[in-house]
C-alpha cells in the first residue's frame, strides 16, 4: 500500500480546519438547545459580574446575562456574515474576473482600476465610512464586506482566463461553434474554481473579524443582539473586575479565524502541489 | 529604467486619486435622506439646509456637483468639518503625524521581525522548529488587533499593576502627566513608553503575513539549482543565505508592502481607539459618533490616498530591484 505512506498535502490544516469549524458551526446551530436567552437580564443586585461556575460556564456580564450563552448566539452572526460575504464576494469575484479576463480591451481595463480603487482603500476604513451613512443592519454588513472583497477573486479569475484562453481546448470549443458564454461557464470558469475556493476560505476569515471589529467600534448589528466585537467592547470597561467578559469573545473569534485560515491553506497545499509545505 | 513604465505608475495616483473621489460621491449621493442633511449636524433649521445645499450648488444637476465634488478635492479641500468647526484638511493636517509615529515604526518592525521568522523557517523548512514557527505565526495571524490590544492592556496595565510587575506600562494617549516638566531624555523615554503597547499589537498582527510570504518564497529560493550551485562552490552558507536566497526571496516582500500599508492604516483604526491615540482612526470612529460626515469623507480620502502613494512607492522600488521587470517595463 504504498499509497496510503505518502502524506496527502494540506491533510492536518484541512482536518484541524474542518475541526474548529465544524465545532463552532454545530454550537451556533444549537445555541438555542445548549444555552438559555442570550439577552435575559439577571437580578442586577445580585446576577451581575458572576465568575465562570458550573451555573454559568463563563460568568455573567454587567447586566446579568449569561456570557456563555451569549457567545453561542453571537458565533451564529459571525458564521452568517462571514460566509454570507465571502459567497458574494466570491460571486461578483468570478463574475468580475471572468468578463474581464474573456473580453479583454477596454473592458478589462477599466474593470481592473475598478479593482485597484477598491484595493487601495483600507477595507475597514471604506467600510466604516459606507455605515457612517447608512443604517448598520445585517444585510448591510453582508453587502458592504461582500463588495469590498470581490477584487482579489476577480484578480485570480481574470490571471486564470488569461492564461487558458489560447489553449487548444478552447480554440477548440469555440471552433465547434459552442456559444462563447457557455465556453466560459463550462470550460474555463471549473479551471479557476480552485484558487477561487481558497480566497473564498481565508476571505470568511478576514470578514469574520471585520463584522465583529465594526461591533467592537458600536458600528455593527445593534444592541442588544449578542455579537463577539461588541462583547469584547463591553469586557473592556470591566478588565480589573471581570476579566472573562473580554477574554471569552476573543477567544472564540481566534478559534473561529484560525479555522477558516487553516481550511484555506489546507486547500491551497491540497490543490496547488508546486507550493512547498 | 523605461521611462514609460514609470510614467504609467506615477499615473496611478491620478487616476486611483479620482476613482476614489467619486466612489465617496457616489456613497454619498446614494444614502439614504437629503446629501446637504448629512452635512450638517442634526437639528438645523429648513433656510440653512436650503442655504448650504445653494452654497453647495447641491440644488444643481448631478453632473455638475460631481464635476465640483472632484475639483474641491483635486484643490484639496475637504470641505467644513461639523464636529471640529474648522476645516476638515486642517483637522487632518494636525491628525495625521500621530498615525504616522504608529504606522511607520509598526511596519518596520514587522518587516525586521517577519523577515528573520520567515527566513529561518524557509531555510529549515519541514522540520520541528519550522512546524512550530508555523503555529505560533498562524496563531497570531489570525488575532484580531482590537483584541490583542484589550488583552496587552490586561496583562502589561491591569495585572502587571496588581502583581507588582517592575514595569506598567501606560495605556492611553501619546503621553504621560507631567511630560512638559521632563528632562530631554525622560520625554524621549516617556514617549517611547507610551508607544510600546500600541506598536506591539500593531507589529504583532502584521507579522504573520510577512513571515508566511517569506517562508515560501525562502523555500522555493533555496532550492533552485543556482543556490546548489553556490553551495558546491563552497560558500559557507551565511553567504549562500544572504548572498543568494534572500537576495530573490526578499522581492515579494516589495510587493506585499503595498498590501500591508492599507492594512496596517485599518489596524491603526483599532489600535488608536483602543489606546486613546490622536490619529486619524480614532478620529474617525469618534467622527462616525458624532455624525461628522465630511470628516468621515475627508478621512476616508486621505488615508486611501496615502496607502495609494505607498503602493505606486513600493512598485518603483520593486522596478528598481527586480532588473527582470525593468527589462520589460
């Protein structure tokens, strides 16, 4: 079985990764099942600032509220916004990058300073700056962290067309009369869906810390919806007294980032071998 | 170098300057209630609006405020900050070193801390120690700096306080009580004192992406044949490293400079809120607060245009460097 001795690449990253993950994904889904009311106030005299015990796993916050329960409610936000921007982004990504990459000209031009102009801003700056002027709601947060991360996908699918568009197969495809769409879609669009499928992986990553970074600053979904950045935010008027209450979220948030990373390198060794490590 | 390849980068300012402009117009001109409101502080009486959207020539048809919107900014002005009553351009003026004295020495920090991490494990790439660099910088790659910075605070302020530690360090503003009584030497300390826990979350997050680039274009360097090939002329192997490996492997950390910038100016938005530094990212926050929306738009421009200076710094260094990409420039 000689096989079965060579490491598969990417093997420990995609299980560790798949791991942590999945963990997290099936306490958000059981939140309701493993932890009370996130947002029911205890008796303020006698509930609040309680230390991690077996009544409340990770203490109690300042309004009595169970910290643990509120860590699980507020991974369900996490995990919505992050995979929910990171598939559109992927979306107009591929889109993007695809049209691009096919029509090239003036097209791809203009469409690639498109893509500098987005780049070029810090992404937490432009993104603050579009909820400074409209109202922070959950859709909001998918779209504005969706439409500010499409551009390195579209930069990779563009490279990817680029670089199979005079191959045989599809001077072939389009020899044969196949409508030019459906040469796209069908046969260069699955070449590209590798490189697409890291940045997607490692681009949940990077969301998940931007929504829970806008709730840190108070600009992300509104009180008193449980959400890991504003629960770091709250923790941190109470370090001397309360330590977990800032210590928990952070935690969770590195767990939660670390997976996504780890199932993006995973990825990458698995689909791209040349790469050392 | 060809001088037409230079020309088109020092063109992407221009170009990346207006793309920017009219992003901001655009967002503006989309949210949700009337432009010349939100350009003002809530509450104002009917005839000021009416008179700032005339004095704003917001009354105008759409083509021509935005062919006025982008002349003000090519003049650089910024327009009237609401929260400050002064200019938004001055405010910045006087915001911007402070993020400057934070940015820059986290930047060089990460490339100096980076670059040894990476280099290191590229070389010895596949064994123990590399596999555990390879946690450690995986671990902090994925902390988010807000936190980071809550947790040091925790640890260097609160508890170092409680467990007698010989050393608390301050963890708000740019410096400490007292400072215009100091000595030459003790304001140099007391500033350095204060920068330290607002660097080292803003180093430490950035350290990661560097050491991780590295490691891989450090591998792939030292396997090609003409680093065989100096190895069997027997160099000593500081010099095949430094002579030849790091001398290709070091050419992406160019290009990765021009993606860290924009992020070390978002981290900068954490950081300085956290630590209560004067910058423009804790101005910003503070101005979301106060529904400042010019600062908001002013901030929003120059640090984008300050990351854009960077990038189009960082290809003309690279062009410099990589004589393959001057060949066909």
């Amino acid at each position: 079985m000689a096989e079965s001795t060579v490491r598969t690449p990417g093997r420990s990253e995609l299980l560790a990764g798949g791991a942590l993950v999945g963990a997290i994904t099936l306490l958000a889904l059981l939140a309701p099942v493993l932890a009370g009311d996130p947002t029911a106030q205890g008796d303020l005299r006698l509930d609040r600032f309680l230390a991690p015990s077996a009544d409340h796993l990770l203490g109690t916050d300042r309004f009595g509220r169970d910290v643990w329960a509120r860590l699980l409610h507020g991974a369900r936000i996490s995990l919505a916004v992050g995979v929910g921007a990171a598939a559109l982004a992927a979306t107009i990504g591929t889109a993007v990058g695809a049209v691009a990459g096919w029509r090239g000209g003036w097209v791809d031009a203009l469409l690639m300073r498109m893509v500098d102009v987005v780049l070029a801003f810090p992404r937490i700056v432009l993104v603050v700056v579009v909820v400074a002027l409209y109202e922070p709601s959950l859709p909001l947060l998918v779209l504005v962290l969706g439409a500010t991360q499409w551009p390195t996908t579209a930069r990779l699918v563009r490279s990817e067309i680029l670089s199979l568009r005079e191959r045989e197969f599809i001077v072939a495809a389009r020899a044969l009369g196949i409508p030019e769409g459906r040469v796209v879609v069908r046969h260069l669009l699955p070449n590209a869906i590798p490189p697409v499928l890291v940045a997607t992986a490692l681009g949940v990553g990077y969301a998940v810390l931007l929504e829970a970074g806008l709730s840190f600053l108070g600009l992300g979904v509104p009180a008193p919806t449980p959400s890991w950045g504003g629960m770091i935010a709250d923790g941190r008027a109470y370090l001397l007294d309360a330590w977990w209450l800032a210590t928990a979220p952070g935690i969770a948030l590195v767990l939660l980032v670390l997976g996504f990373n780890l199932l993006g390198d995973g990825l990458r060794a698995r689909l791209d071998p040349r790469r050392v490590g | 170098m060809s001088g037409r390849g230079i020309a088109l980068l020092l063109l992407r300012l221009p170009v990346t300057v207006f793309g920017v402009g009219t992003l901001l117009f655009l967002l503006l001109q989309l949210a949700p209630g009337d432009p010349a409101r939100l350009l003002l502080a809530p509450g104002i009486s009917e005839e000021v609006v009416a008179q700032v959207r005339a004095n704003y020539g917001l009354d105008r048809p759409i083509a021509e405020q935005y062919l006025r919107w982008i002349g003000a900014l090519a003049r650089g002005d910024l327009g009237w900050s609401i929260s400050a009553g002064r200019p938004v351009a001055s405010v910045i003026a006087e915001l911007l070193p402070s993020t400057l004295l934070l940015v820059a020495p986290s930047l060089l920090l990460a490339f100096l801390v980076g670059t040894a991490i990476g280099t290191w494990q590229g070389i010895r790439a596949g064994r123990a120690d590399d596999g555990i660099l390879n946690g450690v910088t995986l671990f902090f790659h994925a902390i988010p700096s807000y936190w980071l910075a809550v947790m040091l605070v925790l640890l260097f302020a609160v508890q170092a306080d409680r467990w007698g530690w010989p050393i608390v360090l301050p963890v708000s503003g740019t410096r400490g009580v007292g400072y215009e009584d100091l000595g030459f030497l003790q304001q140099f300390a007391d500033r350095v004192r204060h920068l330290l826990l607002p660097v080292a979350t803003l180093t430490l997050v950035m350290v990661g992406a560097i050491s991780r680039q590295l490691r891989t274009s450090v591998a792939e360097a030292a396997a090609a044949d003409y680093v065989r090939a100096a190895r069997a002329r027997g160099l000593s192997e500081a010099r095949v490293v430094l002579r030849h490996v790091l001398r290709t492997a070091l050419l992406p950390l160019i290009t990765l400079a021009g993606i860290l910038l924009p992020l070390a100016v978002g981290g900068a938005v954490f950081v300085e809120t956290v630590f209560a530094w004067p910058g423009m990212g804790r101005a910003l926050v503070t101005a979301v607060g106060a529904r400042d929306a010019p600062l908001v738009l002013g901030i929003g421009f120059v640090t984008t245009v300050v990351v854009v200076i960077g990038n189009v710094a960082a290809d003309l260094a690279l062009r410099w460097a990589d004589p393959r990409i001057r060949a066909d420039g």
